[in-house]
C-alpha cells in the first residue's frame, strides 16, 4: 500500500519518489595519510549532485600543537572564500578540577578569507589527536550563502590534559559555488588521519 500526500505517492513498494530526501549517505572519496602532509584536500566530486556532504575525521594528529582548521574554494585555484564563523567549546581536564564553557573570539572569521576552526589546541603525545563531523550545506548555490557546520572532539595538551568538545559553524557569502573543501593545521604539518567525504541523498 502507498503512501500518499496531495495526490502525490511518496511511498510504493518501499520505494521513495526521487524528489524526497532519503538521508542516504553515498562514499564519495577517502584519505588516510600515509606520511605527514601540509593539508588533505577534495578538489572534485563537490557539485549539485547533493544537497549536503559531509566530512568525517578520524585520528587527526598534529606534528605540532596546533588548531584543525578547514578554508573552502569557490571557483579559483585559492582556498579562501570570505565567510562569517563562530566557534565556541566546552572543556575538562583529566584531573576533574576544571572546566569551561566559552565562547573563543580569537577563532571566529568576520567576513574573512581566513581559516575556520574545527578544533583547539591539539596536542602531539601519542594519545592526543582529534575527530569529528562538518557539514557543508547546498555548495553548489549561486543565490544564497554556503552554511557550515563543524563539530569535533579533541584531546588537548595545554598546560595539562584537556578533553574539549568543539563546536564551529559559518557561511561562506559568496555567490559562487563552493567547489574545494582543504583541511589544514593551523601550524606545521597533519602527522595522520582520515577523512572521508560522504554525499547525503
């Protein structure tokens, strides 16, 4: 039996008409760093074909303290597309005797080129990497902004061992496609990880 709303079979025989979002996550490429490089970056597959795709990291790890960071290419060969972030985080040290909530000022882009932050302060101990999740809404929108969102998980070496929970999100105002998407550190090289770039139906 069918599923049926204005006259229209959203359901039949468990198939969904094509003009409903299923959720579905499609694999569309996958990078594991074999040795320390500069930045992991997806310079194809980014178009209309979906609505969103998402970013999935796993094991990132600095070769020095450093933020991850993410800068998004919009039909040059730079990435630096102008956007407007904000990034806040919630933090705990492994002793149980602090924690924060706050919003990081130094770390948000106002209608700027530069980098957004995905995560804080990584440290390089063995142990002490990061992973986490960005969202990157309808890049192939030439009317409206390109939204973001980011939300990571790190295991920090400040002064001592912090574990942070790290939320950032954006837009990218420009009117041209988001075609690139670079992962970076804010300083030195990735020493390790993976990201895999999903397309969602």
């Amino acid at each position: 039996m069918g599923v049926i709303s204005n006259g229209t079979t959203l359901l039949d025989a468990g198939a969904l008409d094509s003009g409903v979002a299923t959720g579905a996550m499609t694999l569309i490429t996958s990078t594991t760093l074999s040795s320390a490089a500069a930045n992991i970056t997806f310079a194809s597959g980014i178009n209309s074909t979906y609505k969103e795709y998402q970013f999935h990291f796993t094991d990132i790890h600095p070769a020095s303290n450093a933020d991850f960071t993410v800068n998004f290419r919009d039909g040059s060969t730079a990435y630096d597309a102008t956007k407007t972030t904000t990034f806040f985080h919630a933090q705990g040290n492994e002793a149980g005797d602090y924690t924060n909530l706050a919003y990081q000022t130094g770390n948000d882009v106002a209608q700027g080129t530069g980098v957004a932050t995905i995560a804080r302060k990584i440290g390089t101990g063995n142990d002490e990497t990061c992973a986490g999740i960005l969202h990157l809404f309808d890049p192939a929108n030439t009317t409206f902004v390109k939204h973001f969102i980011s939300r990571a998980f790190a295991y920090q070496n400040i002064s001592a061992q912090y574990n942070a929970d790290n939320f950032g999100a954006g837009y990218c105002n420009v009117t041209a496609a988001i075609d690139g998407v670079q992962f970076a550190m804010s300083s030195g090289n990735i020493d390790s990880g993976t990201i895999k770039m999903y397309g969602i139906k």
